[in-house]
C-alpha cells in the first residue's frame, strides 16, 4: 500500500509584534537559543525595514536578522545553519518596536489625529537570497489601533492560537498602513540618532498640527514643536489655543523660543508674550533680531483689544505712481507669509496712507497700469485706538478682507486681517 506523504501545514505570513514577542528561536536541532524580546526596525531611508529580531539568551540581548530565521509549523523560529547572532550594543539606529511603539502615542498624518498603539502588524515575504534561492523576511506593515489589536494582546498565552484569531476576527480592524505613522520621540538625542524628521507631518496644514499637538502629553508636544522647522511650529502655535500657547512657549529654552517667534505674525507674537510674565517676555525679546523685536514691542505698547493691539505690521505698500509690474516686484519681495495680502496699499513718502488696491484687480490688469487707477473708489481706515468691536462692525458692515489702520496724521500702522477678527470672535464667545 503507497505510503501517503502529508504536506506541511501553511503557516500563516501575517504576524503582530504581540505574537512574535516570547517565541522561541533554536537551532537546526531543536536547541534553545533565546526568546524574542523585541523587533529591530531601520529608520531614515530604510524607514520600516525590520533590520533584526531581538533575541533574549544566557548572553543577553542578540540581533539576528530575519532572513537568518526559518518559521516552522510548530511556531517557533529556526536559526538557519549560516545564521549569524550578534550583540545590541544600543548603538545602533534602531526603533525597537515594543520599547519605542508598544502602548505609545503616534500621529497618524493620514487621520491628522493622535492615536495610542496597541499592536503593530508585520508581514513574512519571499526574497532572492543567493544560491540558497527564496528566504523569508519580515516587514513592519502597519500599527493596530483599534479594539482587535488590545484584545489580542489581553488572551494571548490564555487561548490556543488558533482560537485567539477566530475570536479576533469577530471584532472590527482598526489599523495605519505605516506610511502613514509618524513618531514621536522625546529624547532629543536620540530623535537626532533615529533621524525621526517629521517630512510626512510638515506636509499638513498648520491648524492640523495645532490639533495634533493640542492632543499629545506635555512632553510629546514640546518634542515634536522642537522638531518642526521655525517657520512650521510658528504657523502651527498661532493656530493653538492661547493657554497652550503660553505653556509650550514656557516649556522652550529662550532661543528656541524666540526664534520662533521671530517667525510668528507679530501681532500674534505680541498677543503671545503679553501673556508671559515680563521677565518671560523681556528674555525671549532678548534673543530676537533687532528689526522683528522692534516691531513686536512697538505692538505690545497698544491695548489689545484696540485695532493697534490686533493689526499686523507685515503688509505691502507701493509709492502712489507705482504701476502693476511694481506692484507685482514689490510682492515677490514680500517676506511674510503671502496667503495673508489680499490688498496693496499706496503710500506716500510720508507713509500716508492714499489708496487700497484688491490683489484680484491686479492680477487682471496690463503691467503697465497705473496701480491708482486700480484703487477702491472708498476707503475705508481705521484709528489705532478703536477698539475691536468697532473693527468687528466694520469687517461685517463693507463685507471687508482687510482693514488698514492709521495714526492721527493718515500713515499707515498696519493692517487688521480677516483672521484676526476671527480669532478674537471665538475669544469672546
């Protein structure tokens, strides 16, 4: 009678950290040579590549790489013949997923939200090795958020496997693909060493990144304002609520802190460190560059809820002969941020303020157009002492984008934006 050869049972390529962690790795013969304690993953280039299993021996913590790993029917790991352990040293550029992710909160840029990490999902594929043909390696697919990924970790080891995952299945998936996953990490030194950026963050608006940070534990906030370049963290902390303003700028060294500042609108700027204490305030104006500290303190000398103490002191003016291509030069060179000008204004050699023309007039106009003739037909100006109700009405009576506001003699001061009437709306609610 022929003798019938079984086959192997499949062995399913779909792994989570919880379930690798505790494995045990042995030899061709069946020799114990550790358990898993941890996954090894690369960072900055090879962002999500698992570099190596953690292996807990006699000797204490090993790397060995996953291609070096047989997975068996049994569930255990096997070290292939030429497989080479060798020791974490702690030098190295990895992100330990169960050290640095298990239980942690990360940002999902996809969601733009903050989320806790429950699991983190991996998967065995094929790849070429040599002459020894297909080998097997493990890759980080993603991190499990939801309920599935908590349930697993709260039965693993109290149920067989198998029953574990038909229970699992039951209950909805909640995952972030990990291209989607950004991490923070507190230690600056090591934030250098894992080359953790933020490049995927810093694509998302500035107001999703006040949210997520408004979301993050104390430490994690100032980690990740820390790691966003100046100008981001400062269109992001104007879009933060003001006591948590107050807070992050308090968490900052004074350089740090002023250089962001510096970045800031200065009329939010000045909002911001009148709310410091003086010598808060006074330290970070220290640090500033002279033109930037001159105009925050020039603001910070106007009551707040005045026009003066709204308006911002970055807008863009012309002489009253200018024509389009000038007008057009002149905002090239704008160095503020240029989603704010709606209006240019014409003034002057005594900074009088004579004429307001809307953008969208310009872009329509020939280059050799005499901006005035562009100019509103009514101009409608503000005091620096009214007081931001009268702004508000003004805003709401000519349907405004921006209001100029000038001193007792017509020069102009600065320029009360849309934004800013807003934000001291939802103040006031």
């Amino acid at each position: 009678m022929p003798v019938r050869l079984m086959p192997m049972p499949e062995v399913d390529a779909k792994v989570t950290l919880t379930m690798l962690l505790g494995t045990p790795v042995t030899d061709a013969t069946g020799k114990l040579r550790g358990k898993v304690r941890d996954v090894a993953v690369a960072t900055g280039a090879e962002a999500g590549r698992v570099a190596g299993l953690v292996v807990k021996n006699r000797d204490g913590l090993q790397v060995v790489t996953s291609v070096d790993l047989r997975r068996t029917p049994s569930g255990t790991l096997e070290l292939r013949a030429d497989a080479q352990m060798r020791p974490l040293t702690g030098e190295e550029s990895f992100l330990l997923l169960r050290q640095d992710l298990l239980d942690r909160q990360i940002i999902d840029v996809h969601g733009r939200k903050v989320v806790r990490v429950n699991d983190v999902e991996l998967d065995w594929w094929n790849q070429e090795r040599g002459a020894a043909g297909q080998q097997e390696s493990l890759r980080v697919t993603g991190v499990a958020v939801g309920l599935r990924g908590a349930l697993r970790r709260l039965l693993l080891g109290l149920m067989p496997q198998a029953t574990l995952d038909r229970l699992a299945r039951k209950v909805p998936q909640r995952s972030i693909p990990w291209e989607f996953v950004d991490i923070v990490e507190v230690d600056p030194a090591r934030r250098v060493k894992l080359k953790i950026e933020h490049e995927r963050l810093a694509r998302l608006h500035p107001s999703d990144i006040a949210d997520i940070l408004e979301d993050l534990a104390p430490a994690e906030r100032e980690a990740l304002l820390m790691s966003l370049d100046e100008e981001l963290a400062a269109d992001a902390l104007e879009e933060v609520d003001p006591k948590l303003q107050k807070a992050l700028l308090r968490s900052l060294d004074f350089e740090k802190a002023a250089s962001i500042v510096e970045e800031m609108d200065p009329s939010a700027a000045a909002d911001l460190l009148a709310d410091l204490t003086e010598a808060q305030s006074k330290a970070i104006l220290g640090e500033m560059d002279p033109e930037e500290r001159q105009e925050v303190e020039e603001l910070l000398e106007f009551r707040e809820d005045s026009a003066a103490g709204r308006m911002t002191t970055e807008y863009v003016a012309v002489p009253p002969d200018a024509t389009v291509a000038d007008c057009v030069a002149a905002l090239r060179e704008f160095e503020g941020d240029p989603e704010t000008i709606t209006e240019v204004y014409l003034v002057n050699e005594h900074e009088v303020l004579m004429g307001v023309v809307p953008l969208a007039r310009l872009v329509l106009a020939q280059e050799e157009t005499r901006a005035q003739v562009l100019a509103e037909p009514r101009m409608i100006t503000c005091e620096l002492d009214a007081h931001q109700n009268e702004v508000a009405e003004l805003f709401d009576k000519y349907n405004l984008r921006a209001l100029p506001v000038v001193d007792k003699h017509r020069r102009l001061a600065g320029v009360v934006e849309a934004d800013h009437v807003i934000a001291f709306l939802r103040e006031s609610r």
